[in-house]
C-alpha cells in the first residue's frame, strides 16, 4: 500500500487509498499542527525522518530540528565558528546510516551529525575534493542497505562509504548509452536484487552496482510506458512493484509483466483535462 503526498491533492490520497481498498478515513487520523510557536526553528519542512530511536528529525528552510516527542533540539550554522556548524542553514534532504550517523544536504554542502553531542562533520567540495567528493548542489540522499549514502546531485550520482567517507562518482555520459540518462538526480529507491532505481529529469534507470548496467526508461506515452520523462518521486512496495511519482500522475511497474500502470487524476468526470494534483511529490509505503 503506498500514501502519497502531493502538492494541493489530499484528494488524490483518499482516491488512491480507495483504489487499493484500505480504510484511512479522515476520522480515524489523528495530527497535531506544529508550528514555531512550539519551537520549530522554521514553518517551511522540506523532509522528514524518523531515526532508529524514534526520534523525527525535520529539516526545514533555516535549520534542523529533531522532536522528541515533547521538545525540539535545532541545529544550524554557526555564525561564530563555521565549521562547527551547518555548511547551510537550508535542508534538503535527509538519511540515516547504518552506524546511526544523521546526514543532512543542505543547499550548499553535505553534513554528518552525531546523535550522542549534535557535533557536525562538514563535507564539501573544497574539503573533500580529493576524496571524491565533485558537487555541493544536493538534491537527494538515500540510505543504501550495505551502508553506503547515495547521493543525488546536478552532476550525477556520488557513493559515499561512510567507513572510509570516499566518494564514488557515476555521471551521465551523451555519447555512451550505457550511463545512466541525465545527471539531474532526483530520487532513489532500492529494490530487493540490490539494484538501483534512480529518478532524474530526463528518465528513470535501473542501476546493478555490482556490474555497473544501466538500463534507462523514457516516457513516450505508449500504453504500458512511462508517461512522463520527469521523475519526482520513487518507492517499492512489499511485493516488489515500483512506485513512480511524475509530473503527469503516479504510475507503478511490475517486474514480473515488465510493463507500467497509470494513475491520474481528473479534475472532474466529465473534464478531460488533468488536475494539477498528478504532480507527485514524494511517496511512502
């Protein structure tokens, strides 16, 4: 069963979950709207995360916040000693290690911070050059099951192992059609063969890292197909299938049939224009 969140479209969740034929009735959610006022360092959230302790950390436009359940720890920039701090006050995305490092990318830099003191490791290109490490622009982190960090970046994809904290590249190459198709990473998603699913804005691949194969799918419209080139968002259920969030609606594949499902929304039955709630913006399960 996958939840989907989107931009303006609760009503996609329920049409979805009636789909699937689950009860998530509005009256049996319970939430509670936190806000500054009860001390969170920001109102915009850009990602959330919910470490092996339990603990939800919550990255937004100006820090990190982790919530015990009764108060909020926010770590930042450091305006007196930088490198103690955030290399950006702005989150964007958020993993948990094996060893139970936090990781935030910000909007400018990589970060590990140790749950037991909140102390900050900072990783950047001016640091960690010669480690491997070739872009601060970050869009996305993923935690691997073997304890890798995959990162998503505009310049493809970097493998950090968090033992050594080398960074492996993998990038887009146009005269090779054997790399993976764009290097505007925007999503990841690891399935239960060790590949790698990646999302980027020009088409979804199927990664081995034991090979090195590569096999890209675009969106032409065909039945079966993708719909959309532009991936947003990405999750596999318990039975294996793939869940893929696009501009155009969620679409799911199965790789026992080897083709794609479509799932839109209209804005009414008897319009054939599409909502804009079809623009996925992040999938859970």
């Amino acid at each position: 069963m996958i939840r989907v969140i989107l931009s303006f479209c609760a009503l996609l969740v329920l049409q979805i979950n009636f789909l699937f034929a689950q009860d998530y009735r509005i009256e049996n959610i319970t939430s509670e709207y936190i806000r500054i006022e009860k001390g969170l360092s920001q109102n915009t959230v850009n990602c959330i995360l919910q470490d092996q302790e339990g603990y939800v950390w919550a990255g937004t436009w100006s820090g990190l916040n982790r919530f015990d359940g009764y108060s909020f720890k926010t770590v930042t920039i450091n305006m007196v000693n930088p490198s103690l701090g955030l290399t950006n006050a702005t989150i964007i995305s958020l993993a948990e290690d094996s060893r139970g490092f936090i990781w935030a990318a910000c909007q400018s830099g990589l970060n590990r911070i140790s749950k037991k003191d909140f102390s900050i490791t900072q990783f950047t290109v001016d640091n960690n050059k010669s480690n491997g490490m070739v872009s601060d622009s970050i869009s996305v982190l993923y935690a691997a099951k073997n304890g890798d960090i995959w990162i998503g970046t505009n310049q493809g994809i970097l493998i950090l192992d968090t033992k050594t904290l080398i960074f492996r590249h993998i990038e887009h190459n146009p005269r090779d059609f054997t790399t993976i198709s764009s290097n505007q990473i925007t999503c990841f998603a690891e399935d239960s063969t060790g590949a790698f699913w990646i999302g980027t804005q020009m088409g979804l691949n199927k990664l081995n890292p034991k090979t090195g194969q590569v096999i890209r799918y675009y969106g032409d419209g065909k039945p079966g197909n993708l719909t959309s080139s532009v991936i947003t968002a990405l999750n596999i259920d318990h039975a294996g299938n793939i869940w893929i969030g696009t501009t155009t609606g969620l679409q799911c594949y199965k790789p026992i049939t080897r083709s794609f499902s479509w799932y839109q929304i209209k804005n009414s039955e008897s319009s054939p224009s599409l909502s804009s709630a079809n623009f996925i913006t992040c999938l859970y399960s």
